[in-house]
C-alpha cells in the first residue's frame, strides 16, 4: 500500500473530490483526518472508512479561522503522532459579473480559496519541519490558470493559491517537503450535477481520478516532484445553465 503508515489531512472532505481523496488514502493504508464545516456530513464520511476498516478521525474545522486550523494540526498530531499529508481541497465559488459580486462574495472567496490554504499550510508546517518530511497538496482549479466569465473573483484566488505554493515549495523544499498543486477542470460531484443538470457527468473527470493524482504525489513515486501544477480534465466546459449559485466543495 502506497501511504502505509502515514497519516494525512483533508479539508472539505465531507463530499466530492475531498471525500474521494480522503477513502483512497484509507484504502492505501493512510490514517486520515477529515475535515470541513458541515459536522453531519463529516461524522458520516468517518464512520463510513472506519466501517471499512481504517483509522479516520472526524475533525470539524472552519479553514478561515486561525483557532480551527490550529486545533485540527494539533488533533491530528495529539492522536496520531504525526503528520505526513495535507491536502488543501476546501473550496467555495460564486460565480457572478464582476458588476454583481458584492464585498461580502469576494471576502468569502478569497478566506475560503486562499485564506483557508495558508491557515492550514501555517497550522502543519512546524510538525512537518520537525520530522523533515511531508506533503502538501493544493487542489485549485483550471481557474487559476485562466480567466472567465462570471468567475473573477473564483480565478484571483485560485490563481493565488498556485503563487503561495510555489513560493511555500522554495522555503520548504530543503526540508523534505513538497508542495504541488492540482488544477482540476470540471469534475462530476453531485454539487455540479444541480448547477448542470443537463449535462452528461459521465463525460467529465470523476472525482476518484482526482484522488489517484492526489495519492501518487503524495506517495513515494512522486519523491522528485516538487513546485509543480497538474491539470485534470477532459473537453471543454459547457455553457452554464445557471451562473448565480454558490457552490461549497
């Protein structure tokens, strides 16, 4: 098993690409902490892997909240004893012209998107400097490496997460530890589904494809990959059937 013996974090881990991410690392001998808002879903997703015979730990955490993100890396080293793994994956978007987006909309996309990366990224790093090993990987978007309609606000922050890393990954390469970045395009989750429900998911990247790449540069086989930016996707875009939503991964 690829991740025996380590223990990895995942935020917005109670649905999609997250969730996915979190059940293959279990599946590959990861102990795994979960984390997001929604304390429901949370406890549900854990209960679920530990049913399946792994060790999953439920941490409910606001990735914009210096004291959550704190609690969590402390959580996860109090039970496990280290930590191995962080994957960034929380996310939110609210897709509107750039004449809609009010002040609140672009202070959540921007706590949440890039906020809530380095919070987390902040929270790990001592324990990982200390054990001179880790990794740490960003899911951003196909929006952070272009612009669009109605996603402004979306691309600024994703397009920030990509600069953090690369600069996290110059100060903390000569630890052992990576930093890479995912930029997925649109993926099949069931959020997707109600803002596309004419669209074909079968046609796009489902989110355990996301989670494979997760998992290899989060292995041994990806020891020399560093700094980099991965794109999953297949096709282009549909046009949307409804922009004015808000969407929380």
């Amino acid at each position: 098993m690829k991740l025996e013996g380590r223990v990895a974090i995942v935020t917005g881990a109670s649905r999609g690409i997250g969730l996915a991410t979190a059940r293959l690392f279990a599946q590959e001998g990861a102990k795994v902490v979960l984390a997001a808002r929604s304390r429901d879903d949370l406890e549900a997703a854990a209960a679920d892997l530990r049913q399946g015979g792994a060790e999953a730990l439920a941490v409910p955490t606001d990735v914009t909240k210096k004291e959550d993100t704190v609690r969590l890396a402390q959580v996860t080293q109090d039970h496990f004893g280290q930590i191995d793994v962080l994957v960034n994956n929380a996310g939110v978007t609210r897709h509107k012209l750039v004449l809609d987006i009010t002040e609140e909309d672009w202070d959540l996309t921007f706590d949440v998107n890039i906020k809530g990366v380095f919070l987390c990224t902040q929270a790990v790093l001592p324990m990982m400097i200390a054990r001179r090993s880790g990794r740490i990987i960003n899911v951003a978007s196909m929006s952070a490496l272009r612009g669009s309609v109605r996603r402004s606000a979306y691309s600024a922050a994703k397009h920030a997460v990509i600069g953090f890393a690369d600069s996290v990954a110059q100060e903390v390469g000569p630890y052992g530890i990576s930093v890479n970045t995912i930029a997925p395009g649109p993926v099949a989750t069931v959020l997707r589904a109600r803002r596309y429900p004419l669209e074909d998911p079968a046609l796009l990247p489902q989110p355990i494809e996301v989670a494979r790449l997760a998992l290899f540069l989060a292995s041994d086989d990806a020891r020399t990959i560093h700094g980099a930016v991965v794109r999953v996707a297949v096709g282009p875009e549909p046009i949307p059937v409804n922009e004015s939503v808000t969407i929380d991964d």
